[in-house]
C-alpha cells in the first residue's frame, strides 16, 4: 500500500499553499526526514519532509498548483527498488550490502560502476530548476560545489558559476574587438521579455499593501537626527562588546531601544483599531523588516522590552540567518506590535514607509550622510541621518507623530539617556 504525501498544517490563518519545487523524481529514492517537495505559502516557504523512507511513486500535484491543508501530494512506495542512480531508502541498503559481500569481485566491480556513472547521473538528484537551467546551459554540475541541503548543486549555485565564468572570459574578449554593433539587432523579439508568475509571498505582500493604502488613513512625518553620539559610543565600545558577547554592536539595537520608550511616550503609536475599538498593547513586539530569497519579510522581537542590547542583536542576526535561509517560522512573522525598516543600507536618502497591518505606525531608517548642522552659533559638520515615521491618523494624531519622533532623536542623539532610562 503506498503511503500518502500530504499537505501539513501550517498555521491558524493560512489554508493555501503553492507547490514550489519537487526534490526528487518519480522512481527516485530517499529516506525517512529527506525533504520531498516545498510549498510556499503567502509568508514562508515549508519543507515537506518524507514520512516513511521509500520510493517516490508518483506526483499529484505539479509545481505551480495552489493546494489545500492535507491535500495529498503524491505517494511513497515503501517496497519499490529506487530507478537510475537515485539513492536507495535505508531498509534496501543493507539488503545491497548483504548480497554484495558475497563476493569481493562483484563489490569491486559495482564500486567502479558507481564511480563511472556518478557523473552522468549527477543532473537527476538536482532540484527540477537547477537541472533545468544547468541542461540549458551545458553547465558540468560536478565542477560545482553545492550549498544545498547534503552538498546539493541549488540553482544559484549554477547562476553563481555562469556569472563567475563570464567574468573570466570577459577580458579576453575586451581586449580583442569591440563587439560588432548588428549583434544588438540580432535579439530575438521574445528575449526582450520574461514573463514570470508572482511568488504567493509576493501576491500577499502587494495585497497588504494596497489593503493599508485603501484602510488606514496613512501620513508621514519626518525629522533628522545626528548620529554623532551614537557612531561615537559605537566607536569606544565595540571591541569590548563583541568579545564579551559575540556579536556585534548595531545601529538597529539603538533603534528598537529608542522606538520602546517613544511607544512608552505614545501608546497610541503602539495600538491597533478592530472594528470599533482601539486596542492598546501593553508589550512590545517589534518587528524589523529582512530582506530574504523570496522578498521581504518582517520577523518579529519578542518582549524586546525585555531584552539588553546584545540581546537584541543576537535575536535579529538569529531571525535574519533564518530568513536567508528559508527556515523561519510562521509563528516568528505573526504578531507584531510596530515595525522598523532601514532602507538605509540599500542607500535610500528618504522615503515613506507603508504601514503593516493592523499595526498603527512603522518608522523608516535611511542611510547617514554628512550634512552641515548648526551647532551653538557655529556650523558643524555630523553624521546625520533622516527619520521618517508613518502613522494611522485614524488613531494617531499629528502631534502624536512628532511627539514620537522627537523622543526617538532625543534617545538617540543622547544614548546614555537610555542606558540610565531617563
């Protein structure tokens, strides 16, 4: 009888799924825990492990096709021989081994087998796009090291060796010709284009940000704050820091520490509207926008009140490590209470951040520039960096908003106030 792949639960609010990619192939082998087949859902893609160990019997469910909470995938046969070079479930390993130690010659001769075919049978154990695209390509997998689960070649890992080999091509071919200029009317019109369907994340992240647009009456106030005193309590302390705690000391900390006491200052800032109550939140769960593989994301601090410094920086490299790696959880993006994005490391001078909902307000960091800044009666140059809060005004009132971001230049501009939290 053949065991069932279903789709697992994957959270009180989410019934839907994408299937993204199968791992393996009908005829294909694996073991109990390999992971068969990644859904991706409208916040985070889910590995569906195997259940039993055996062979994949066949698939029920293309990639590309929206699927349901413990709709059945494909299924496993238990007792079926593995095709091709594909790796056996562990029960018929040892089976393989007890009739190969029979005779020394047959293991020798099954060993070189391997060994010869390894190459050619080294495309199969690909993810379907990565064995597309390196069939595309001519691309010898085995000449590239995997990043994969268990060392396997990923797509990017071929994207990464096609840009690495034309970069050292390149010179070569600078330094013989110019290209000839008819080579650019030579693209195929189809070229020009590529249409590509929109992640599940990416469709829920475009209709939460219209639904903000259309829902909350969204204003955005500005200030500027100078980075000087932070930068240069940065400067005296981080060698000290990293080695007591082992990791580093961040602008994003000072951040989340300043937005809990302006939230403090502004609980209506920390609030949320449902129907037609205002609900004030007496915890601070402070989500920092990450950007990851499949878009952004926005994984929450628990408690960040709570929390010490090193604390706080330990919990956003864990949550970003996650991100990047496709691992976080649902119940670590569900929940927060207000959020911080820092366009500031992609360059962004000022913009005007949208709101998460329900959440009430979400504060913009942008990059630090030297700017003039008057100082007493003299002109000084410091770091500076622009600030933006957007707020619901529905809840929030414009007084409100300066109030908030004026205790945030305050907090920073003079951390020590909140190290002695005054």
């Amino acid at each position: 009888m053949a065991t069932e792949i279903k789709v697992p639960q994957m959270g009180e609010s989410i019934t839907e799924a994408t299937v993204a990619e199968w791992h393996f192939k009908p005829g294909e082998g694996f073991e109990s825990g390999d992971i068969v087949v990644e859904l991706e859902t409208d916040k985070v893609t889910m590995e569906v492990p195997a259940p039993v160990g055996g062979v994949l019997k066949e698939i029920l469910r293309e990639s590309g096709d929206t699927v349901a909470v413990d709709e059945v995938l494909g299924t496993i046969d238990e007792n079926a021989q593995p095709s091709g070079g594909s790796v056996p479930p562990a029960g018929d390993e040892g089976k393989q081994q007890s009739s190969a130690s029979g005779s020394g010659a047959s293991s020798n001769e099954s060993h070189k087998s391997d060994s010869s075919d390894s190459a050619e049978n080294q495309n199969d154990s690909l993810a379907p796009g990565a064995r597309r695209l390196a069939e595309e390509k001519g691309v010898d997998v085995s000449a590239i090291q995997g990043s994969g689960k268990r060392g396997q070649v990923t797509k990017e890992d071929i994207i990464n060796h096609l840009e690495k080999k034309s970069g050292q091509t390149a010179p070569a071919a600078r330094s013989s010709a110019p290209p000839a200029p008819e080579r650019k009317s030579a693209v195929r019109s189809g070229e020009r284009e590529e249409v590509k369907p929109m992640s599940r994340l990416r469709q829920r992240v475009a209709e939460r940000l219209v639904e903000a647009q259309q829902t909350a009456a969204i204003l955005t106030t500005f200030n500027e704050v100078d980075m000087s005193g932070v930068m240069d309590l940065r400067s005296r302390y981080k060698d000290k820091f990293k080695e007591k705690y082992e990791v580093g000391l961040g602008f994003m900390s000072f951040f989340v520490k300043a937005s809990i006491e302006a939230l403090k200052t502004v609980p209506a800032i920390n609030a949320e509207i449902r129907g037609t109550d205002i609900v004030y939140k007496n915890y601070f769960d402070i989500g920092v926008a990450v950007g990851g593989p499949r878009g952004l994301v926005v994984p929450i601090i628990r408690d960040a009140d709570e929390l010490s410094f090193a604390g706080i920086e330990q919990e956003i490299i864990r949550l970003a490590t996650r991100v990047k790696e496709g691992s976080i959880g649902l119940d670590e993006l569900q929940g927060g209470t207000f959020t911080i994005s820092n366009g500031g490391i992609y360059g962004s001078m000022l913009s005007t951040p949208i709101l998460n909902p329900p959440q009430s307000g979400i504060l913009g960091m942008h990059n630090i520039v030297k700017r003039p800044v008057v100082v007493g009666d003299e002109i000084k140059i410091r770091p500076v960096m622009y600030i933006a809060l957007s707020y619901d005004h529905r809840i929030v009132d414009g007084k409100d908003a300066v109030t908030f971001l004026v205790r945030i230049k305050e907090c920073i501009e003079n951390p020590e106030r909140m190290l002695l939290d005054i």
